[in-house]
C-alpha cells in the first residue's frame, strides 16, 4: 500500500522503539541494582524491572504509535461519514511506515472527497436537466395531443380543418426532432463530453457556406442575409463542424428575432485588441435585448419572450449550445445589443498561422 518507503521503514520503526524500551529497561536494572537494595532478592529486582518496563515499554508505543493509530481511525470513521473536514492539512515528521500510511490514507480521502463532489454536481445536473427536459417535451406533446383529439372528434371531415391542423402536428413534430437533437448534444457539452477537433479552416469558405443554406429561410421572413467585407485569406483555428453550428445557431436567431425587411451581417476581421485572433461577428437589425437579459440569454433553456420564441419555434438551446462549444474552444461570446435597434453576437478565433 504505502509508496513512500518499503519494508526497511518498518524496521526502522521497530528497531527505534525496541533500543529506547531496552535502553530503558536496562538503565533502570542495572542503577536498581547497583544501589543494592539490601532486603530484595534477585528475583523481586526482575519483577520490579518487568513491570517497570511494561510501563514504560506502553508509554513509549503510545507516544511512538497510538496518537497517529487514533488519527488513522478517525480518518476512517470521517471517510466512512463522508466528512472530509481539515484531514489532509496535517503535516508528518517521523517519516516511518505510520506516516506513510497516513499521507496514503489522507490522498485517499482527497480523492475520494473530488469525486463525490464531481459525482454530486453530475447527478445535481442530471436532476435539473431531466426536469427542463419533461417540462420542455410537454408544450408541443398536448399541441400534437390536442390536434389529434380536435380531428378525431370530427373535424377529419372538414376540409377547412383537416389539413391545417395536420401541418400544425407536423410543426410539432419538426420542433420535437430538433429539440432531442439539442437536448443529446447539450448534454453531452455541458457534461464536458464534447471535445472539439481545431483544424485551419478557412473561414470565408464555411460563412459562405452556411449563409448560402439559409438563404431560404432568410427570404421566408424577409429577411435580407448578408456577407459583409471578409478577407478570402483568413484561417482560424476550429472545430469544422462545431464552427459551423455556432454561425447557424447565430445566424438563425438574426433571423427569428428581427423585424420585418430587417437585415442580418455575418462579418470577420482581424480583432484589433489581439492581432493573432480573428473577430467574427453576426450583426441584425431586429429586437435587440435588454441589458438585463444579456447575460442570461446563453442560460438553457432560456428565452425572452417565450410565446414568440415557441411561435419560432424556440427552444432556448442554441446559444447555449454555442457558449459551450466557444469555451472548449477557450473563447467566448460577446453580445451587443440596443433595445428595438438590433444586436451583434461575436467571437474571435485564433488564427491558423
Ligand atoms: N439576435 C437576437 N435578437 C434578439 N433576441 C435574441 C437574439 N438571439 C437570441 N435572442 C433571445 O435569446 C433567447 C435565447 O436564444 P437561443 O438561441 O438560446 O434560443 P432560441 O432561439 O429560443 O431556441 P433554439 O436556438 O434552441 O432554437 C431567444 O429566445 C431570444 O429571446
Ligand atoms: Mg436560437
């Protein structure tokens, strides 16, 4: 068990006790008797010595032994307890097997006091995120639910019914499939799971490509999306397929949350405070945010006005999906925003060079 020392520790620990115990014995023999006590006889002086030496002999472990026995024990009982208070401050100086023992048993107790700590906070998480979960299935479930009932009831034979509510239950079903999609990879970002694979990318390459898939829904709403000035040439650091899911999640809310003929800018630049980093920022001309909402709206599951949200089918995940993939990337998300004029989410990537 021990790794601080071997057998050779145990001798020296047996050898120390038993010279100071006969050393001890033999004094208090030889000085009994040498005063020769006139009355006593031989056998009385070796009785009187034994005893002696028990005594003595049970002093010297005690103080050799028992004080750090009893620590050991209630180190146990407190590991046993789960009470890790003060164990592992405690400094040793004899340097035998018993501190070995001990400094083993007090990195035990450490180790054992971080896992559970980090066991905790798992099953605390698991916890809050199986409660956000039914809470957030619920919604479009009795939407679906209540679809279905209103057709079986009769309205099936209503053509002015029928098929609305059809592709209202489909709605539901696409927002279903996107949320477990978010929910697993959520899951798996805030459980520190997801590593992210940084290669050089070009950045002008997957902007492009991602402005260009959602064209569609940017005309869908009227919007005008947009690349602003970015230079061919810039590489960055990142993980493809995660840097990718940042600017659509970003991209997605310029989207949702602008007004009608708004505009939404994806832009890249060399960050002016850091040269080896590259700002990429996407700019809208929509709702803006609150400064009070700010630094809340990378919360999960966390949106500023629900109904409109859920219209869009919101639901809280992406920019908290894209705060944790910038952390594993050692970055972070800057929001600006005004209140009615629109807003900028950026962040800087280290260049590839
Ligand atoms: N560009 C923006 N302008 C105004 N408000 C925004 C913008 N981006 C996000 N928000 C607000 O922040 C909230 C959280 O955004 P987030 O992207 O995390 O979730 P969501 O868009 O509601 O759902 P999801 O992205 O999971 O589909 C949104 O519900 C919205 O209220
Ligand atoms: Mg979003």
């Amino acid at each position: 068990m021990s790794t601080n020392s071997g057998n050779n520790a145990f001798f020296y620990l047996a050898f120390r006790i038993s010279l100071v115990i006969s050393l001890v014995a033999f004094i208090i023999i030889f000085f009994t008797l040498w005063l020769h006590i006139p009355k006593i006889t031989a056998f009385q002086y070796a009785f009187i010595a034994t005893i002696v030496i028990l005594i003595v002999s049970y002093e010297v472990v005690r103080y050799f032994i028992q004080k750090r026995i009893t620590r050991i024990e209630t180190a146990l009982i407190q590991l046993a307890n789960k009470q890790f208070e003060e164990l592992y401050e405690e400094t040793y100086i004899r340097k035998d097997e018993l501190d070995d023992v001990i400094i083993d048993l007090n990195k035990t107790v450490l180790s054992t006091e971080k896992e559970l700590q980090r066991l905790n906070r798992l099953e605390n998480y698991r916890k809050e995120f199986i409660g956000d979960i039914s809470h957030e299935l619920k919604t479009p479930i009795f939407a679906i639910q209540g679809f279905i009932e209103t057709l079986l009831d009769g309205a099936l034979h209503d053509e002015r019914v029928n098929r609305s509510f059809l592709e209202k239950a489909m709605r539901n079903v696409t927002r279903l499939n996107i949320l477990t999609r978010d929910l697993m990879e959520i899951s798996k970002l805030e459980t520190g799971e997801l590593r992210s694979d940084l290669q050089s990318v070009t950045l002008k390459d997957i902007i492009s490509d991602v402005v260009d898939n959602l064209q569609y829904k940017a005309n869908n709403e009227s919007i005008t999306l947009k690349i602003g000035n970015i230079d061919p040439k810039i590489e960055v650091l990142a993980d493809r397929n995660q840097l990718r899911q940042i600017l659509i999640n970003l991209i997605e809310n310029g989207i949702k949350y602008n007004k009608p003929n708004g505009q939404v800018t994806v832009t890249a630049r060399i960050y002016p405070k850091n040269p080896t980093k590259t700002l990429v920022s996407v700019t809208d001309t929509g709702l803006g945010i609150e400064p009070r909402d700010i630094p809340r709206v990378t919360e999960r599951f966390y949106r500023i006005d629900k109904s409109r949200a859920r219209e869009k089918g919101g639901s809280g995940l992406g920019l908290s999906i894209v705060k944790h993939i910038l952390e594993a990337h050692g970055e972070q998300l800057i929001i600006d925003s005004i209140i009615n004029q629109g807003s900028t989410f950026s962040f800087t990537l280290q260049n590839a060079d």
